[in-house]
C-alpha cells in the first residue's frame, strides 16, 4: 500500500511539472511575440522621429507668424485683449530619453 503511495505522489509530482514547463513555454512563446511588436513599435517611432526632426528649428517661425496673425485679427475684430503669456524658453519636442510624462 505505501508503495502505491509512493508511486502515486510521484506521477502527480511529475504531471506538476509537466504542466508547470507547458505554461512556461507558453509564457515564453507569448513574451517573444511581444518583444517583436514591442521591437517593431520602436523602429516606427524612431523612423517617425528622424523623419520631423527637421521641424523642430522651424516651429519659432511658425509661432511667431502665427502671433502675428493672432494680433491682426484681434485688431480687425476690435478686440483689445492683451496676448498670452510667453513661455521664457521655447518647448522643445518631447523625444528620446528625456521624455517624461508629468
């Protein structure tokens, strides 16, 4: 009788195991399914990345016309509101390892 314990204890220890190294290759399968996405993901922003970094140097111009336009039409439209607040340094695009979320 206790061999048949025994013997029972261990098919049950090793249908564990079995089972355990069948969810871990699983897991794995599942995790290097998501390294390729995650890998194909940083690829796309970095190509997306190199290809608007020449407008970083250009978005001052485009603000500045863009405040001139926002002071003609205020005066076309006899509004007389002060503009807005100015940051002191210009934003610059939120790239790479600096960015942050707040």
């Amino acid at each position: 009788m206790k061999t048949a314990l025994i013997i029972a204890t261990l098919v049950e220890l090793v249908l564990l195991v079995v089972v355990l190294a069948g969810y871990l290759v699983v897991i794995a399968a599942t995790l290097r399914k998501v390294s390729k996405t995650l890998g194909l993901v940083t690829f796309g922003v970095r190509a997306i990345e190199k290809q608007t970094q020449p407008i970083g140097p250009v978005l001052g111009e485009i603000n500045a016309a863009l405040e001139q336009v926002a002071g003609a039409l205020a005066s076309v439209a006899g509004v007389t509101s002060s503009p807005p607040a100015q940051p002191e340094t210009p934003m610059e695009p939120m790239t790479g390892p600096k960015a942050q979320m707040p």
